[in-house]
C-alpha cells in the first residue's frame, strides 16, 4: 500500500476518512452523517467504523469516520497506540476489496501527534497485508483494490515518524511472507536467499555456515534433525553494528524449521500441511533485523537463525539415537518431532561463543503444550534473568505482541535427564512446554541472560486480528523492534 502526504486532499477524491475519538465526533460534519452514526450506534470506540454519503461542491464523496477510543487509552486493557492502530486497521478491512482505489486520511482537526499519525498509518498498513501470489482465480469483488492512502493535514514530523514506522511495517510484511510461502518455496537455501536479496544494501552483514562448517564446528543436534531431507540444512546470522564500536551486541536466535512432518515420529497427515510455518521464529528475527537495519537502529544487534527441514527417510535419525552437541552435551532423542530446540540448543551455543552477547532472546513455534496453555492471546515466555524478562513484558504490551511469564524449576530439569545421555530431548506430557525451555536453559552459559518465546500459538491466525489477515501474523518482530528501542538504543 502506497502512503502519501500532502497538503491538501488530492482532486478527484471519492473516500475521505477521519479518525476520532469514543464520544466525541470531527467538527464540521454534515448533519446527515451526525445523525447517520448516531442511528448506527456508532460511539468512537476503537477500531469502529462508520461511513455515509455527502454532497460537497456538487460532488458526491463517501466519508468514513474510524473510532480510536478513549484517548486516555485504557479500553478493553489497550493503550492508546493499540487504539489508533485499531483506527487505521478498520479503515483498511473496510475498504481494501470495495473497489475504492485511493482514500484520502484527513487529520487536520484530528488533534493527534506525529507518533499517533504514525500508529494509524501502521494499523493501516498491516491489515492491507495479503498473500495473493498463487491465486489466479480471486473473484473480482475478492481482489484488493484500496492501493493509495494520502495523509492530509498530518501534524509537524509525523513524515519522518511514519518513516521509521514504516520500517518496521516492512520487517513484519517480510516476516508474514516468509511464513505464509509454501515448503517447495521456502526451504534453508531460499530462505537464506531471499534474506541475502532484501538485505542488499542496507549496511547489515550476512553470515552462512553450510553444513560442512557445521560438522567442522560439531553441530551434530542440528544436523541429525536435517539429515532426513534433501534440502541441505544451514545457519543463517544478520549482524546489524548500529552502535558503539566494539559493543557487545544484543542477539536474537530463531528456529527456522522449514517443514517439519516430525521426522520419523511421524506427525498425522491431517493439519501437516500448516507445518510450513514451524519457521516463525527464524521469520520473525529475520523481519526484526531488517526493520533495525531499514531505520538504522542505533545499536549492535546479531539475528541467527537455525534452518533445516524435518523429513523422514533412510538416512533420517531415529527415536533412541544419541547425537552430541556442539556443547559436548549429548542428546537421546526419543522423539524426532521435538526437533525445534534440538535445532535451537546448536544455534544457542554457536551465537554465544561467536559473538559474546550482551543477552540472548529466542523465538519459535516450538511445542503445541504452549497453545494448550495460552491458547492465542499470549506467547510464553521463559527467562533466567528478572531484568530482561521485565523489559521483554513491556514491550509485548506497547506493541501487541504480549508475552506470559512461565516457570524455569530444577524440579522440572530433572524431568529431561537421560539414563544414557547427558539429556533426554523430552519428558513426560505434563509441562511439555517448561520442560522444552529447561532443556534449553541447559545450553545457554552461566551468567548469560537468556529468554526463551514459545510462539506456537501467535505466528499464525486461522482468522482475522486487528492488525493482520487469517494466516502469517508476523508476530515477534515489534517486541523485536520495541526491545531494541527501550533497552539498547536509549
């Protein structure tokens, strides 16, 4: 979606929008349409939308009001970005396939500031996020239509503030589009292709570690989870030096498995194919530092990502092998579907060693216990480290992207011990999510703080949410992005 700015609203306009808030209604609005919303109950709570028909010098013009709720925020538990957000996202559900090609936002009298012109701006741009590559046959009422926004009247600076909004808009599309591909598209090699293409010129620098440099750095977890398949595993790492030189960098580990069928503890058939998106952590980092790279984040900051495909064959590993980690630690895998923190634990141990960071965070869809637990309201978080679980929490609330404390207990790390092997890859079915990050916490250097999000339940939505369509939500690059700014760069 194209945004403009501009002084005045473009000739030929058919669609004006405002935004206002609960209870109140813009100054200058035609009784018609004052009395229409009344009629529709229409109140200004957020993400409400209400929209008539006026006549204006002769012409007719369609004119929809977006509600942004009490501007004091508070509503539903939302703060007052979430709300103006919501206002933008209605404006898009609305009119994206209503055949409308452009709108023009009117903010003259809105009395926002340049942060919360941008918080509409991103709401709408999110929710006009679709993956339409493979369908030839849309109805022509199913196409989108809505391709231009002209901002009319934005308060002083809300340009340079939607352009740096707009690069984390950028980091969640390419996030929800990595997701959203298909398994015969993106696999290890295209994943990292795709990065190398749209990472290409933004200063950020791109490490791959082919499987021979794997086996060279004794990363037998990862490979033993690839070894199944034909697409050749890879570790991907993005390094973004935006700080002071010599800093020790923040870093961001995501599991990017591919597809994952659960190897030879087969998965069953029915639901397999939603198993493309068991990469949603490794999307999100790499969206996270593609949006730090695109606003130049002032701040060191190291993504690495950990991609293989999960498949079963003759070569694939089996329930009771022993693979040892590039820790040294091995690992008796009693089931090959919980391959995600086998893949992790080698990712873990190499960004530490390889880059020495100031604390690590890792992101992936790893257990279905996680949506068990906290359905899809909340991915789960796990953290040896008060502070950093702290600073994760907030920025999951002032940006959507909410996190839940969960426990870390030496009651259940003894859950994963082996009688054969250092450690069992997993327990029993009770705490299946706790004791997938106990396993983890055991790769993660004394002293090192460490945070583990389960996002099994948020990377992808069977239906629409405020901000995003059924499918890729994108989840985990804005707590990315909003950790970045409160912690490192202030």
């Amino acid at each position: 979606m194209n945004i403009l700015f501009s002084q005045t609203i473009p000739a030929g306009t058919k669609l004006i929008a405002l935004v206002t808030n609960k209870g109140a209604m813009p100054d200058g609005l035609e009784p018609a349409l004052v009395e229409g919303a009344k009629t529709a109950r229409f109140k200004g709570s957020a993400g409400q939308v209400f929209d008539g028909f006026v006549e204006r010098s002769g012409d007719i013009l369609r004119v929809a009001i977006a509600g942004a709720g009490d501007p004091s925020g508070g509503e539903n538990g939302d703060d007052r970005r979430t709300n103006l957000e919501k206002a933008g996202a209605a404006l898009t559900a609305k009119f994206l396939t209503s055949g409308e090609t452009s709108l023009a936002l009117d903010l003259t009298n809105s009395g926002l500031s340049a942060r919360e012109a941008a918080s509409v701006l991103l709401g709408l741009r999110l929710r006009g996020w679709r993956h339409d590559e493979y369908r030839t046959r849309l109805k022509e009422e199913q196409k989108i239509t809505l391709k231009t926004v002209t901002v009319v009247g934005a308060p002083e600076s809300a340009e340079a503030a939607w352009k740096d909004a707009s690069a984390v808009a950028a980091g969640v599309e390419f996030t929800r589009h990595l997701v959203a591909e298909p398994a015969n598209k993106v696999f290890p090699i295209s994943f990292v292709e795709r990065c190398q293409k749209v990472f290409e010129g933004t200063g950020a620098e791109l490490i791959v570690l082919d499987e021979a440099k794997m086996a060279e750095l004794g990363m037998g977890s990862i490979l033993a989870v690839g070894q199944g398949s034909e697409q050749p595993s890879r570790i991907l790492a993005i390094r973004w030096n935006g700080g002071d030189a010599g800093a020790k960098p923040m870093c961001f580990v995501g599991k990017g498995v591919t597809f994952d069928t659960g190897g030879i503890s087969l998965k069953p058939g029915p639901g397999m194919e939603e198993m493309k998106w068991d990469m949603g952590g490794a999307g999100a980092v790499a969206g996270a530092m593609l949006a730090l790279a695109t606003r130049k984040a002032k701040a060191n900051v190291v993504g690495v990502m950990g991609l293989v495909e999960n498949m079963p064959d003759g070569k694939a590993q089996r329930p009771g092998d022993v693979v040892t980690s590039m820790s040294g630690q091995t690992i008796e895998v009693l089931n090959t579907d919980a391959e995600g923190r086998m893949v992790l634990c080698d990712a873990l141990h190499w960004a530490q060693q390889e880059f020495s960071p100031l604390a690590i965070v890792d992101f992936a869809t790893l257990t279905g216990a996680m949506v068990i637990a906290l359905g899809h309201e909340y991915a789960g978080m796990f953290a040896n480290d008060e502070d950093l679980a702290a600073k994760l929490d907030a920025a999951g609330k002032a940006t959507g992207d909410k996190v839940w404390r969960m426990p870390l207990s030496p009651a259940y790390d003894k859950l994963i011990d082996s009688p054969i092997a250092d450690i069992k890859n997993v327990g029993p079915r009770p705490g299946g999510s706790i004791t997938a990050a106990q396993f983890l916490q055991r790769f993660i250097a004394k002293g090192t703080p460490w945070a583990h999000c389960d996002i099994a339940g948020m990377a992808w939505a069977d239906k629409a949410g405020t901000t995003w369509d059924k499918g890729a939500t994108g989840f985990g690059v804005r707590l990315i992005d909003q950790y970045i700014r409160d912690n490192v760069e202030a």
